[in-house]
C-alpha cells in the first residue's frame, strides 16, 4: 500500500514538475519575442523612411523640370516626340466578357494602349 501512495505521489510530482517546465518554456518564448518587437519595429521604421526617401526621389526625377532637362541633354537629343500618325494604337482586352467576337470590334473601334513604331502609313 505504501508502494502505490509513494508511486502516485511520485508520478504527480514529475507531471508537476513537467507542467511548470513546459509554462517556463512558454514564458520565455513570449519574452524573446518582446525582446525582439522593439527591434523589428525599429527595422520597419527605417525601412518605411528609405521608402518615403525614394518615393521622393522618384518624384524628383519625373518631376517634368527634370525631364526637360534630360531631353535637353546630349544623350538623349536624337529622342524624338511621335507624331499622331506615327502611333498605333491598341485596346486591351478585358478578360471577363465571354464572346471573343465583341473584343475583337471593340478593339477596332476604341484603342486606349498607344504604341509608338516611328514608321510612316
């Protein structure tokens, strides 16, 4: 009878023992990711700044004072505006109409997509 009261006790000590282990183990998975928020947060900022400082800088350089610039260069002073007769023009298909027939005259009627080919008709 002893036997079996120590076994018991014995065994609830180690399910006891196992259940505080595996609580401690939770907790210090949480607090490594707490550790690790403020750097993550520190990482997101830096790179939402590096995006602000690039969506200026694309801004800057399409800005059209700078396009003239560029087009007042050497480099690209052969480029050339396109004359109207010298752009084909296309109409992207929209992909939920079913009948193919529809696309195809609609694509002869509307063109929306331009494309410059510097070819004369």
């Amino acid at each position: 009878m002893n036997k079996g009261i120590f076994a018991r006790i014995f065994i609830c000590i180690i399910f006891l023992g196992f259940c505080l282990y595996s609580y401690l183990d939770l907790q210090n998975n949480i607090t490594e990711l707490r550790i690790r928020i403020p750097h993550l947060t520190n990482e997101v900022r830096r790179i939402e700044e590096e995006n602000t400082h690039l969506r200026f800088q694309i801004e800057a350089f399409e800005s059209p004072e700078n396009l003239m610039k560029i087009a007042q260069s050497s480099e690209f002073g052969h480029l050339k505006f396109p004359i109207c007769r010298d752009v084909l023009t296309l109409k992207q298909a929209d992909p939920i109409k079913a009948p193919e027939e529809k696309i195809i005259s609609e694509l002869r009627t509307q063109p929306t997509i331009t494309f410059a080919t510097g070819a004369k008709p």
